[in-house]
C-alpha cells in the first residue's frame, strides 16, 4: 500500500470497536506505535461504541462487523441516524470495517450504512495505519479483492430483493448465528479447528460446537458435504 498522503499532517483521532478485548489490545498496541494516530478510546458492544463515540468524537472508527448484540450495522445505523435528525451538527466520524470475515454480504451491507472502508484482519499496523489515515482524507479503502463486491453490487442494472432492503430468506441460511456462519466459511476453505479458533480468538471446543451445530441446522451429514452446501450459496 502506498504511504501516508500529504495532505495527513495532523494527528488522527481513533476508537476501536470489537468484542474481543485481546484483539483490541493487539490494534492499540500497533496502531500507538504509528506516527500521526492516536487511539481515544474503544468498546466491546454496540451500546458501549455508540456512547463511546458520542463522547469523545473520534475522527476515524474501526469497527468490527459481527458482534452480540448487533455489530457494525447497528454502530453505523445508531450513529449516522443521530446526526442526520440534526443536521447542525459537525461532521461525525468516518468508518473503516475491520474484520475476519471477507464476504461479499458482510462488506456490501456494512458499505451501504454508510463506511468509508472495509479492511480485514490480515492486515499490518502500518497497512491498518495507513488506512486510517487514507479514510480520514475522505478516500475509500478496502482490502484486495473486497472492492469488486461494492462496485458489482452498485453496477447491477436489475436490484434484486437484497439491494431493495428486503431480505431474502433461505430458512437454514437464517437459521445460523453470525458467529456459526463465520465457521461455516472458514470450514468451507479447509481450515482446521485449531486455525478457526486462531482466526476468531476463540478455542478450539467452542469451534467443534458451532461446527457441529453448522452441521445440525444445515442438515449436512459431514464437512465435504457442507462445503459443497456453502459453495452453493455462496457462504465461502
């Protein structure tokens, strides 16, 4: 990735919001160590991100997309719906998605509630820094690949019910919880158990039980199976 812009001279004022405390500390870490970014504060919720950010007016906020009690759409929808009811207000901060997950549906639906940006969690300090910064200067950053997914989900001639806002059910899709689809797709790549529990900083018993309710809920009687199930819809 290309270094700071020029137009970056001032300091750039960051929150953090991911459920896991570890992974914040990890960011904070990084990012404290890059020049021109300070980190003001962080949350593990979508209630603690959206008082969070209300009191400290960050410029940039990272911002995790699947989380308990909501994620990165509920932060983006509390907080842009806000400051839309009064439009004297200043300009509120821009949004960078930080996240495992590279689905095309995670990064369009976080992209249309309004982020600037969507990155995931391979990324470097100095990647992640520069990214930062890149969004604060009103550009657009996304990790390779990811792009595509915006501009064809924008470019289609004929919306379909997803671009409408309307939901489009497939009961055993719906049934699975945000956390049991982000081990469906990373099932569905090859990983091993011990490599998902890495991924998601989660262990390695709390992997085999969203696997084996995937395999419950989907109706999949083993793994090569339910690759070729999640293959076909897309989850991988």
């Amino acid at each position: 990735m290309t270094g700071v812009p020029e137009s970056s001279g001032r300091g750039c004022r960051v929150f953090l919001v991911d459920d896991h405390a570890v992974f914040r500390s990890g960011v904070r870490a990084e990012l404290g160590g890059q020049a021109g970014i300070d980190v003001v504060g962080e949350a593990g919720s979508v209630a603690e991100a959206v008082a969070g950010i209300e009191r400290v007016q960050p410029e940039v906020v990272l911002l995790d997309v699947h989380m308990p009690d909501g994620g990165g759409v509920a932060v983006l929808r509390s907080v842009l719906g806000e400051r839309a009811v009064e439009s004297a207000q200043a300009p509120g901060p821009t949004f960078l998605a930080l996240s495992v997950s590279d689905a095309a549906e995670d990064v369009i639906a976080v992209i249309r509630s309004g982020a600037r940006g969507y990155v995931t969690k391979t990324i470097s300090g100095e990647d992640l820094a520069d990214a930062v910064r890149r969004v604060a200067d009103g550009d657009a950053v996304f990790s390779p690949r990811l792009a595509g997914f915006v501009l064809d989900a924008f470019a289609r001639a004929a919306p379909g019910p997803e671009d409408r806002g309307e939901p489009v059910h497939d009961p055993e899709v719906d049934s699975l919880t945000p956390r049991e689809k982000e081990v469906l797709r990373l099932l569905a790549r090859g990983y091993t158990y011990k490599e998902i529990a890495e991924e998601l900083f989660i262990s390695v018993k709390t992997v085999e039980t969203h696997a084996s309710n995937v395999l419950r809920k989907t109706q999949q009687s083993n793994r090569h199976a339910l690759t070729r199930w999640a293959q076909s819809r897309h989850l991988d």
